[in-house]
C-alpha cells in the first residue's frame, strides 16, 4: 500500500496520545505507530528522522485528525527531499512552535481583585475610564492617553497629558494577560496600575482623597452598589480633600495632611481607592485582542490544510519562518500573547528628552514589594500570590531592564519600546540586526541575539502585520450612553 493511501485510510480520530513517524537509517521506510499498531510504508529516500506529535500539541489536549495527518504529510515530504520554500510544509518543530502561538484563550483570573469579572463594575469602570472629570484640570481621562481608535494607546513617543510623561504608553489591548503592568512592572494587577496615573502629577494630578470625594459626587449609588458604603467624606475634620503619601517628600502639604489622618480614615480612603482601580480593571479586562489572520492561519494548519487556507501571504510565512527560527524573536515573545511577561535590559539608547538614567525592573521590583495594593496586600482579595513571594529588586539583570510587550496589534501600536524609540516596526528589526553600543546601565539580556543580516527586514514586518486583529468590541470604545 502507497504512503498516501495508507494515511487517507487510517482512522486518524482514533490514535491515541501519541503518534510517531521515524524513517530508519538505509531503510527508506515510514514507519506508523498508533495505538500499539505498527507498519511500515516506503519513504522514498534515506533519511534517518524521528519525529513526535502528541496530543498536548492540540487545542485543550483533544485528538484532532487533521493535525496529526499533517504531521505525517509533513514528514513524508521532507523525507522525500522536497526543497524547503515558503510554501513547502513546516517541520514537526515548527509546527509545534506555530501551534503554541494561537488561538488565545480566556485571561487568567485578576490577582486580587474578586469584581474583576462583575458586569456592574466593569460598567462602573467603564464610565471611570472616560471621564475627564477625573483629573486636575477636567481635561483629562483614561482614554486621553490610551485612545479607542490606536488600540488603547496613544501614537505618541511618551504620552502628554497634564505634562509628558517619561515613558510610552503601551496598548491595554491584551494587558490582562500580563502578570505585571508598566514598563517596569512597579504594579501587579491592572486594578493597582489604574492608581499610579490618577496621582501621577503629569497626568490625572490628583490625591486619593480628591478620587473618593469625586465618586462620592459622582458615582455613589453606583460605588455603593458593588462596595458598599463610603466612609462620612463630608467630616473634613476627619478627610482632608487633598491628601496621600509621598514617596520622596515627607514636607509635602499632601503627605503632611495625609499622616495627620487617623489610620483608621487613611485604611477607609484606601479603601475606597482600590475599589476604584478594580472597578477599572473590569472594564480593562473586556479589551481582548480579536482573532488575527495569523489565528486564521494556525487554525487552518491544525485542520490539515499545509496551506494555511491562504490566510497570511508567502512573504509573512517567510517571517514567521524567521521569527520562530533563525531571528528567535521566539524566545521572548512567545505563547498567544506573544510575550514571557520577562523582563529584559535591550540596551536602548536614553529615551529621548530626558537626562537620567532609567533603572526599569530595578526599581520596579522594589516598589512593587513595598506597594500596599499589590497582591496578598490588605486590599486585596487574594493572599497567596507566588508572583511576588520569591522576586528579588537585587537581581542584577533587572537594572535597565523593560517589560517584553505583546506583540498582538503591534503594527497598530507604534512607536515602540518604553520610550518610543522607534517610530516603525522596520527600525525596530533593524536594532535587532545591528545591536548598537552598550547599555545605558547593567548588561544587555544574554537571550538576546543579533538577527543575521541576510534576514529579510521586510518579511519580519509582513508576518508582524498578520498580527493585528479588529478593535474590541464597539461598545467598550467609546462612553457609555453614546452613539457611534
């Protein structure tokens, strides 16, 4: 029986966990293995392979015929010395590289935060998110630096609001699949990062007591309705309007105003303050990144079509070629997500417009520990909280190191790097292929590899675009109550 008969006619939705195909050494043989059931067909040329497609290979574990048969045709064609081409099958490698990257599943539960997934709080903080109200100066909102329309971020190199703002602002397109937020990971949820622009001078400009005193104005029944009741905001002897700590300035009026609350008041306002930052979170985790033509593609692999179903050009495979193998942008931006949720010191030049030195993961690490609303801290709803217990602010490849991005959208969402370093996904494959001068500080990442020159620029970029999927779903882009 010829080889492809014999795999038209086996029963491929009855093998068993494992299948393997190996074409022993001068034999020119393919051998089968499926449930204690061997055979041998011809090959067709010697060839000295052995390859593995288990059931852990595919989606949630199930036994799907066309991936396995793919599998198999795969193999077969290799071992009949067809010459490699964008349109040649991939390697059983490289399949099972491509199939970790897609589909996305569902995120993972929020760390701390037991609203996270409550339709009335998402609600809440969906009208949270658009108000400018909550601000200083009444001009800004959420949506100010991270816009609907450029996938929750902003366009720009860093970000301008009540001023400019030291560092990108990345997309929340997927930012809940993300064990930690900011650049340089200082919060460990989204409901503790949504905190760190509301008393950022240069963008909200306000105090945790100026954010309870606005819900109180302007969201009570809603607040109340999820969190219960406010504490008796309207005892200004008790709550000052404008108060909270300083990291660096004990002799600030807001500090001073702040410590001169009982502890009891001070443990209510911050109450109340994550309770806001949760509710954000709700609405944050509705923005899911949407099926890509590169999902399309994988998914049609996994049927059996060695064509992709045509989803992504000859010229994308060909950088998805690169990107899994000799480029390794891989080993960084991995799983559905594209991200190791890593952090790494690229050695970048100084973001532009500012003199210091930027320590990322390094002062990251150590605010994070000491921050009261991370996981497993007293507003939190979850105590045991791995991510933080064995981080260490002192290990040595954090200093100048940044979060790894999603790579979802990411044609969508330039310009790129934590300060905008680069206006094109072109220059940015570029820096990879030169790796220019040392790092500003610490030591550049030993993951990281200088792409060959003779990579194609252009066939990276081609399969980077295969990654952009459609907005969220319309509803969540633009205030509640509004019209398109």
């Amino acid at each position: 029986m010829g080889i492809d008969r014999y795999l038209r006619s086996t029963d491929w939705w009855s093998v068993d966990v494992v299948a393997w195909w190996i074409v022993a050494l001068g034999r020119r043989w393919l051998r089968l293995r499926t449930m204690g059931d061997d055979r041998n067909t011809q090959a067709g040329q010697d060839r000295n392979r052995s390859h593995r497609c288990s059931s852990s290979e595919t989606p949630g574990g199930r036994h799907v015929k066309g991936w396995l048969w793919l599998c198999a045709l795969i193999l077969v064609s290799n071992a009949c010395g067809e010459q490699i081409d964008p349109d040649a099958p991939w390697s059983i490698e490289e399949l099972r590289l491509i199939g970790s990257m897609s589909p996305l599943k569902s995120p993972p539960p929020s760390p701390g935060n037991r609203y996270a997934d409550d339709p009335k709080a998402a609600a809440l903080g969906h009208s949270l998110f658009f108000d400018k109200r909550l601000s200083s100066n009444g001009q800004t909102a959420c949506a100010s630096c991270h816009v609907p329309e450029l996938y929750f971020s902003d366009g720009l190199e860093r970000s301008n609001a009540k001023g400019t703002t030291e560092r990108h602002a990345p997309s929340l397109v997927g930012s809940q699949w993300s064990p930690f937020q900011f650049w340089d990971g200082r919060k460990d949820s989204l409901w503790a990062q949504a905190h760190g622009p509301l008393e950022s001078d240069v963008e909200h400009d306000l105090t945790r007591t100026e954010v309870a005193h606005f819900v109180a104005a302007h969201y009570r029944t809603d607040y109340e309705a999820l969190f219960g009741a406010l504490p008796a905001l309207d005892d200004k002897q008790r709550f000052a309007r404008k108060a909270r700590p300083h990291r660096f300035n004990d002799d600030h009026s807001e500090h001073k105003a702040w410590m001169a609350m009982a502890p009891s008041d001070r443990r209510a306002i911050n109450e109340v303050f994550a309770n806001v930052g949760k509710a954000i979170e709700a609405y944050e985790r509705k923005l899911t990144p949407q099926p890509a033509a590169f999902d399309a593609y994988v998914a049609a692999l996994k049927s059996g079509d060695p064509k992709g179903g045509g989803n992504i050009s000859a010229q994308a495979r060909r950088g998805l070629r690169h990107f899994i193998g000799q480029a390794q942008c891989i080993n960084c931006h991995n799983g559905p997500v594209m991200s190791d949720g890593g952090f790494h010191n690229l050695g970048l030049p100084r973001t532009r417009g500012l003199n210091g030195i930027d320590m990322g993961r390094t002062d990251g690490a150590d605010r994070v520990r000491k921050d009261p609303f991370s996981c497993g801290g007293p507003f939190s709803d979850q105590k045991q909280c791995d991510e933080l217990r064995f981080l260490d602010p002192q290990f040595e490849d954090f200093l100048g190191a940044f979060k790894t991005p999603t790579l979802r959208n990411v044609a969508k969402t330039a310009p790129y790097m934590h300060g905008g370093h680069f206006a094109t996904l072109l220059g940015v494959v570029n820096f990879y292929k030169t790796i220019p001068g040392k790092p500003q500080i610490g030591h550049r990442d030993l993951i990281l590899k200088q792409i060959d020159p003779e990579v194609s620029s252009a066939e990276l970029v081609a399969f980077l675009e295969t990654l952009t999927g459609a907005l969220p779903a319309k509803r969540w882009l633009r205030p509640p109550g509004t019209q398109p």
